[in-house]
C-alpha cells in the first residue's frame, strides 16, 4: 500500500485486544486456522510451498528467513481480529472520527496577493466522522494513495485551514510532500 494505507492500518492494529502470535509456528497455525485447514492456500499467500508449510505446523522448522519472517508477520495482522477491527471503523466513521497528525507540505490556491506560499507544516488536527467514512469506504473499494490522500486533504482543508466553514471560503489546499503521517481512531 503507500503511507496512508499503512497508517490506516497501523490505527486498526492498535485496536487489537490481545497480542498478535509471536512465534513463526503459533502465526502459521493461525493462517491455517483462517484458510480452513489448507496448507496449499497459507503456501500461496506466503510465497513458500506446501512442504515448508506443513514443516512450521509439524515444528520442523523454528526460524524463518528474514523475509518470509516478514510476510508471514504481515498476513497474520492482516487477519487478526477481523471484528474488532470493523467495530473501531464503524465507531470512527459513526461518532468519534479520526486524528490525523502530520508533517507535510501544504500549498494553497487561494485570491491573488495572497501570502499563503507552500511550505512544511505540522499539523495535529481531528477530523470529523464523514471524513473517516469517506477514507475507510475508499480504502475498501481499493482506491489508490493518491486518493486516499485526497480526502484527507479535503479533511484538513475543511476543519483546519478553512475552521468548519468560518474562514477561507475558497481556499484549496494541496497536500504533498508527506514526510510522515500517523492516523488514529
């Protein structure tokens, strides 16, 4: 994914209630769990074959490569507790929103004279839950970075730059250069 689908799912795993698997054998057993029992669809969604597979559930093998550590420790978060992960969207995009904190480059087109050139900002700012919804729902039909970076924008427009409305009406601000983001439910 790209910086703000990380972050959206970094905020999701924060809403975890219990610890993800720590050893190799306990995340295969869980990925097996999931796939119904079939070892063929764990080796497939983990680039190793079957055989490998069924070595980690018979505790053959205790150590993965670095990088089948990594793909194995990414598909297990991607599965873990689907339900609570769904309850936190919905009360983000139903009543409590999301936070977004920030540092980027924030440019502005705005009337002639204005003072308002382009430069790094960092921003703290809570967005309301319609932008949460928009963000999750296009998360949800796949939409690209760009996009997602698009409603947010619009988010920060909207509350922060443009205070709900009170100020700026037509302003438009551009967001890019995201040097890191963090989202929290």
């Amino acid at each position: 994914m790209g910086i703000i689908g990380d972050s959206l799912d970094r905020a999701e795993a924060e809403t975890f209630t219990r610890p993800v698997p720590a050893s190799p054998a306990a995340r295969v057993r869980f990925l097996v769990q999931r796939e119904k029992g079939s070892t063929r669809a764990v080796a497939r969604r983990l680039g190793v074959s079957q055989r490998t597979v069924e070595r980690y559930l018979k505790g053959q093998i205790r150590r993965p490569r670095p990088d089948l550590a990594a793909r194995l420790g990414e598909e297990v978060r991607k599965d873990w507790q689907p339900r609570v992960r769904e309850r936190a969207r919905k009360r983000a995009a139903a009543s409590t929103g999301i936070k977004v904190e920030t540092r980027a480059r924030f440019g502005f087109t705005a009337a002639a004279g204005s003072s308002d050139d382009g430069r790094i900002r960092r921003l703290t700012q809570a967005l309301p839950p319609a932008y949460a919804a928009r963000l999750f729902d296009a998360k949800a039909a796949g939409a690209s970075d760009e996009d997602l970076q698009a409603v947010i924008a619009e988010g920060l427009q909207d509350q922060y730059f443009q205070d709900g409305g009170r100020r700026a009406t037509g302003l438009q601000v551009q967001f890019t250069d995201i040097d890191y983001l963090d989202i929290q439910l």
